[in-house]
C-alpha cells in the first residue's frame, strides 16, 4: 500500500523580526546571529490554531479536494494554544472539517512524527489524513534571553496524505526518543523554553546522522541518489555538519532559517514549501526529510515523490 502528499500549504505571520531589532533590547548582534546560527529575519505572531488553519486549508486546496474529504487531522505542535482542549480540535472548527483530530507533541520531530502516524491511519482504513505542523513559540519566549530570543519564531506547514493502492512517496522511517536528555531542552508551564544550546547541539548532528543513515539503509539508496534533503531548520551549522558527515553537497540542503528561524514542526513543511516554489521538487527524486527535538526526539524519512 502506499502513501501519497499530494498537497502542501503554508502560513506565515505577517511581523518580520530582524536581528538588528533584536539587537536593540539584548545584548546581542547581527553579525553574531548570523555567523553562529544562519538566521537574519523570523516571523512572530499568530496562533497555533490560526496559522495551523490557514496552512491546512491551503494544503486541502493544493490537493485539489473539500474539507468533508479529510478524514483524520493529525497536528504537531509543541506551543499548544491551550493545555485542553488539543489545538487540532480548534483548527479542525476553523477549517470546517468534520473528522476525528488530535495533537501530537514531539517538539521539532514532530511534523515528521505526525506524518508516521497518518500512514498508520491510511494502512488502517482511511483515506486522506491532514497533517498540520503549527507553532507559536514566540509565547513562551523570555525576551531577555538572547539564547532562545534569536532563535525561535512562529509559522505552520501542512500536508495532505492520501492512501495510494499502487503508488508510494514515504519508502523508509526511523524515529527515536531519548528520554534521558530530556532536561536539555524544555518548557514549563507558565514558563519559558531553556536550553543547553551546545550540547543540544551535539546530539541534534548525531542523532540526525545516525537516523538518516538507518532510513537511508532501509529504503535501499545511498545519499549520493538524494536530490535533496530537507532538515529541521535550527542552524545552519548543524545542517552544514550533518550534510558533511552525510556526504550532502550544501546546494541539495534546502535552507530556510534565515528567513523563517527556527519553528520547530513548522520547519520541514516550511522548507517543503521554499524547495517546491524554487522548482526543486521534481517527480521521482528522492528527499531526505528529518528532524530533531526537546525530548530529545528525531525522525528521519526517506521519500520518493510521486507528484
Ligand atoms: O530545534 C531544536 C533544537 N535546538 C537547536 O538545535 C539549537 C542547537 N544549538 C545551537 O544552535 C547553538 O548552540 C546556539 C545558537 C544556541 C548557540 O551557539 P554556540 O555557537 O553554541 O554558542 P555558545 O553557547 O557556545 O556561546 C558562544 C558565545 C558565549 O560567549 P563566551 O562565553 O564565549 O564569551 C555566549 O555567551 O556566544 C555567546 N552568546 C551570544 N552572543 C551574542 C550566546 N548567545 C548569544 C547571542 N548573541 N544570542
């Protein structure tokens, strides 16, 4: 059996942040942003639920079908508007859909989680599941911490998959958790993101390495047959680092962050998106999609597109 993305959309708030505005209240640079983290300019404000509505119903659109054709909304968020109800309920109202919907957390993997979890609803009777990644980090950023401050921002991306019987566009999964590094990145109630930068770092190449290694091994290629790979967009060093150790020439990275920064399961679908609108998606080519978190998760994904 086989599953197909068969739409995408976006959204974007319309407030860009450069780091020369940052640069007015901390103590920070431009020239520092830049250099260790590849962002110049992010995007802040939205909802989860209003930007997860506006990126799903224009990847509904893109598929070419209705909403009543959705028969399962799947949303990754680690920002949910509210602890209860799940964000998915809301952007399912919002987008007029009339089918079963919940949240998945699993911090920056968590597009590519969600999308594992619609090709289990597809091998299991549906037919066309919704997949939303949706983030409104800004909220639980402390403005007076430069290290989170200049790396996070809001956005959302979606995707519709859909039961194919003769073709396939996912070939390879290999996700992970490891709970134990799980104080290296996190967000309290009420509270704000921290993280040990560094060392998240570290782990973010190893463990992103390793699963692309594992999914490429699966789905039978080797890195040389990628036409693209398409990462979780947190630094542009770690993606140089992991395209090197991966034998990935930079120009088939795709890199958005130094618009969009960084927006955790927003991120992959947003880069989708950048690939796609510069004529990079081509039918037959393989991608490499994949991802890292706070948990720390990751997910890697060898796909095939078919459109
Ligand atoms: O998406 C989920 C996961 N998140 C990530 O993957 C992020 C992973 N980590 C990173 O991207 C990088 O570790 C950071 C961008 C967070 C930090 O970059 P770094 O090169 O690891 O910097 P560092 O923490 O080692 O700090 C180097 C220096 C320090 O100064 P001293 O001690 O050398 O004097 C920091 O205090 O840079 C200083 N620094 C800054 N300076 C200006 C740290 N943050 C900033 C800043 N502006 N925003």
């Amino acid at each position: 059996m086989g599953a197909r993305f068969t739409g995408w959309g976006i959204a974007l708030p319309d407030r860009i942040v450069t780091n020369d505005e940052l640069s007015k209240t901390l103590s920070t640079s431009d020239a520092w942003i830049q250099e260790r983290t590849g962002i110049k300019e992010r995007r802040i404000g939205g909802t989860v639920t209003s930007l997860g509505a506006i990126a799903g119903r224009a990847a509904i659109d893109d598929a070419g079908v209705n909403a009543s054709d959705i028969d399962f909304l799947v949303l990754a968020t680690s920002a949910a508007d509210r602890i209860t109800p799940a964000t998915s309920a809301m952007v399912a109202h919002e987008i007029g859909l009339s089918c079963p919907a919940m949240d998945v957390n699993a911090a920056c993997s968590g597009f590519m989680y969600a999308v594992r979890t619609a090709q289990g609803l597809l091998e299991t009777g549906n037919k066309r599941v919704l997949v939303v990644g949706s983030e409104h980090l800004s909220r639980f950023v402390d403005w007076n911490d430069r290290n989170m401050a200049v790396l996070l921002a809001d956005g959302a991306g979606a995707t519709v998959l859909e039961y194919d019987p003769t073709e396939n566009d996912i070939l390879s999964f290999s996700l992970g958790v490891e709970g134990a590094d799980a104080e290296l990145l996190t967000c309290e109630h009420e509270g704000y993101f921290r993280m040990d930068g560094a060392e998240v770092f570290r782990r973010a190449v190893r463990v992103v390495v390793e699963s692309s290694e594992k999914a490429m091994a699966m789905a039978g290629i080797t890195s040389d047959e990628l036409s693209l790979i398409i990462p979780h967009q947190a630094n542009i060093r770690i993606i140089q680092a992991v395209c090197q150790r991966l034998n990935i020439e930079m120009d088939r990275a795709v890199v958005s962050l130094d618009r969009y920064g960084n927006t955790s399961s927003a991120s992959i679908p947003l880069a989708f998106d950048d690939a796609r609108k510069n004529d990079r998606i081509h039918k037959g080519d393989y991608a490499l999609l994949t991802g890292f978190g706070a948990g720390m998760t990751w997910a890697s994904a060898v796909v095939q597109w078919s459109k």
